[in-house]
C-alpha cells in the first residue's frame, strides 16, 4: 500500500479541466466545481487499497503554507499534482516544495499543458519525477502499484540524462468501470451553487467529442470517440449524492452533453421514473437540441443549458470548424426561452480574421439572441490546438501574456487588433450586454425568489468590480 497526495496547488481558483481553464473570477457565472481530476484518481487508488488524500487548495483559499503542513503531516509516497496553462510556472513550483519536505516521495503532474508541454518541462523541472499523459485515470493505479514506468501508455521521465516519452497504445477508458468519484475525501460543502448556495457537484456523463472546433483541445485529449457512461450508472452516482452527501444540484459535465438523443432521453426518463428531485445544468451544441429532448430534459429538472455559440457569422464558424451556424444558435435560444430553459452563451472572438466591425457583429448578434446568461473569451491557443498552431505560424501570440490569467486575457492578436485591445473589447462586450434596462429587469424577474434576487445581486456586485479592474499582469499565486 502507498500513501498518495493528490491536490490542486494554490495558484488561485481556475477550472482546471482540458478545455476550460479559465480563472473563475472571470466567468459569468462564479461558480467552484468540485476537483473531479483529483476525485476520480483518489477513487481509483483507494479501490487499488493505497491510502489517499486530497486537498483543492484554492477551493479552500489556502495557501502554500498549508501545503508544507499537509506534506509534513502526511509524509505521502507520492504527490500528485495539476496544472493548467496560466498557472503553469507556480503550478510547478509544488514539485520543489514537495521534495524539500518529503524528499523520498515521488512527484507527479498531470494537466492539458504538460500533454503537449512536456519534454521542455520535464527537463527544466528538476525536481518533477514524471508528467502522466492522456487518460491519467486509466493507469495511475498500475503506476502507483509498482508498473515499471517505460510499460506505461503515456508518460513523460528523466532517466539518467535523457528523456523517455512512452507513447504506448492503450484501449479508451471504458467509464462505466470507474468507481464514483471519491466525494468523501473533500467538503461537499464548499461548492455551492451561485445561484441557490446549496452544495453543487459535477457528474461526468461521457468523454470525447467528433467535431474538431480548431480552439478545442477536446478532440485531441478524450478523442473523437464519444464514450457514455449508462444510464443507471449515472443514476446511481446521483443517488449516492442525494442519499450520501444531501447534494441535488448538478452539472452534468460531458464535451457535449446532448448529443446523442435517444441517451439523453432515456437517462430524464429514468431520472423522472425514480423521482429524485435534482436540479441540473448541462452542456450543449446548438445543433443537438430540439424540443422533444428539451422536454424531456426539463422534466429531469435540468434549468440551464450551455451553448458554444462562439460567432454569428457563419463564414467565422466554418473558419474556426464549429459545424454549426448561426441560425442554428438562434433556433436553440428560442426553443429555451419557449420551455422555460435558461441558456447561457458562449461567444469568443480573436482570431486572426477579427476586426473592429467583427467583434461589433458579434456584440450585436449576441443581444438578438439574448441568452440568460453570456460570456466573451478571447481565443486562447491552449498547446495542441489547430489554433495554436495557427496564430504561430502566423506570429500572433503573444508569449508574455500566457500565464496572465486564461480566456479573459488576449494572449494573441488578430490580424488587425492587439491583445491589449482584444481584452479591452472582451470588456466591452459584456458592458453591453449587462447594460440592458431590460435584460436588468427580467434577470431579476426569474430569479423567483428574494434569496435568489439577492445572490444575482451579489453576482452582478463582484462583476463589476471584475470589470473595472484595470489589465492583468501575471496573478498567478507563486510560492517564491
Ligand atoms: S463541440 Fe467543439 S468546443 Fe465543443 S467539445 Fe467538441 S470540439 Fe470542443
């Protein structure tokens, strides 16, 4: 049996899954979701027998401090830590800690960036062991079982003075075989829904994506395969959380949540057959809703559905390989707003094609739509993404403002527009749309109840002061 530490360092609150990696403070919606990229490896290790913890440091606004004590206490055999592409640098820095308080334990990295980043990495980190590649879930228990580590599917290492980059072969995670996320080894208690404030947990319904958005690194870390869990198998992890934790509220985290139909409806129908009273939010394209679906999803309790609307203008939306248009982002609003459905919008600009007249299209189309909910991001060139390569080869990025915070920040530039004034429209943009008398009056309207008024009060406070802040350098929290 091994002792393992598995947590996010406290380099401030970003969402640290593949494709999002945005600071929270500069969303929308404020929301904190539970650590499933720790979760679901401690649940996989404690099934292995090894003794585990897990620690969300910026979830608990702790700090590296906290961490030399955790360490000291526990004295694990492994540390297991994420990164993501802003907070790479401090990200890192946990390695060092680690070994200058628990020098015998062997440390471990995982995350999008390292996927791709991980040669350079591995070298100038010196005291990072190894960078666990791919689906991490699918060998960390033979990794911390003792597998020798040339026989791994993908992972990145020093031995002697080179470098060994496994790149094996491995069939996909079958995901009805993972155990449910290991929910008791965190407070359940400090992920809250900013809407309701009662506890909130992510249920992961399915991995992979077949479109290739050219932004995305979906397609290239889960794979074009869509792999979905069964309909009882999720039904069971929600009981769980009804019965084990007191949690009914959810967001059922899948790359694209609705695609399949007939899985859709037979997951609500089950749910409304075992009447389990929970409130759900999902993710969607615009072409993979319609009514009999949203119906049915309605009934299941789901309240919110999240579109990756990205453009208005078809032209844009093939240049960046969405498969979807704009007509189809219209259809899949109104059929939202007809069943009581709030939609939240995702819109981003900053490619290399963006102008002036472009980005003003686009506030313009999003206030015809007039989503519940928007956000605006500046395409960010996460490593291995078609854009990444793209703005390189075309010398727009701008490599000092990688790590200056995530989606909110421009770190390229378009052809015509500069970083500085893509972050500045991004602004704009959401003043707006926020600055609608109307929009104002019916936000508040549906709230439905004062409680709920008050923490969209609260919500719209913390915006603006988000929003009146002047641009960011680097934030993120470093440990020196
Ligand atoms: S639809 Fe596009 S943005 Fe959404 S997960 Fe798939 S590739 Fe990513």
């Amino acid at each position: 049996m091994s002792r393992v530490f598995l947590f996010n360092p406290p380099t401030g609150l970003y969402r640290r899954d593949n494709r999002c990696q945005n600071r929270v403070e500069d969303q929308t919606v404020n929301v904190v979701f539970p650590p499933m990229e720790l979760l679901y490896p401690a649940a996989i290790l404690e099934r292995a027998g090894h003794k585990v913890w897990v620690r969300d440091y910026p979830a608990l606004n702790a700090s590296w401090n906290d961490l030399i004590a955790d360490l000291k206490e526990m004295n694990p055999d492994w540390a297991v830590f994420t990164a993501t592409i802003a907070t790479l640098d401090s990200d890192l820095q946990s390695a060092e800690i680690v070994k200058q308080h628990c020098p015998n334990a062997v440390t471990a990295a995982k995350g999008e960036p390292l996927h791709y980043l991980d040669e350079d990495i591995i070298n100038k980190t010196k005291d990072l062991d190894i960078i666990l590649r791919g689906e991490v879930d699918g060998y960390i228990a033979d990794l911390v079982g003792g597998a020798s580590w040339d026989s791994l599917p993908e992972a990145t290492y020093r031995e002697e003075d080179s470098i060994i980059r496994t790149n094996r072969h491995k069939d996909l995670l079958d995901i009805n075989d993972l155990p449910f996320p290991a929910r008791h080894l965190i407070d359940n208690n400090i992920y809250l829904s900013p809407e309701t404030r009662n506890p909130l947990t992510t249920i992961v319904t399915s991995l992979g994506c077949p479109y290739k958005c050219i932004f995305c690194s979906v397609p290239a870390m889960t794979g074009a395969k869509v792999r979905y869990r069964s309909p009882e198998n999720v039904v069971a992890e929600l009981e769980e959380c009804i019965q084990k934790y007191g949690i009914r509220e959810f967001l059922f985290h899948a790359d694209t949540f609705t695609l399949n139909k007939r899985w859709v409806i037979e997951l609500c129908s089950l749910i409304v057959k075992k009447r389990l009273d929970i409130r759900w939010g999902c993710n969607s394209r615009v072409d993979s809703i319609d009514e009999e679906r949203l119906i049915w999803m309605k009934r299941a309790g789901c309240w919110v559905v999240g579109f990756g609307v990205e453009s208005g203008n078809d032209e844009h939306l093939s240049a960046m390989k969405k498969g979807a248009t704009a007509d189809q982002a219209r259809a899949a609003i109104r059929l939202c707003r007809k069943h009581g459905v709030r939609s939240h919008a995702f819109f981003v600009f900053g490619f290399p094609w963006d102008t002036h007249e472009s980005i003003c299209e686009l506030v313009n189309f999003a206030k015809e739509l007039d989503p519940d909910f928007f956000d605006f991001n500046v395409a960010f060139p996460l490593p291995g993404t078609e854009l990444d390569r793209l703005v390189s080869q075309k010398g727009l990025v701008v490599r000092e403002r990688l790590r200056c915070g995530g989606y909110a920040v421009g770190a390229v530039s378009s052809e015509t527009l500069s970083a500085q004034e893509l972050e500045k429209w991004r602004k704009r943009a959401l003043w707006k749309m926020y600055l609608r008398p109307r929009y104002i009056a019916r936000t508040f309207w549906n709230a439905g109840s004062p409680a709920i008024a008050l923490n969209y009060l609260r919500a719209a406070i913390s915006r603006v002061f988000n929003l009146i802040k002047p641009g960011r350098s680097n934030e993120a929290h470093s440990a020196v």
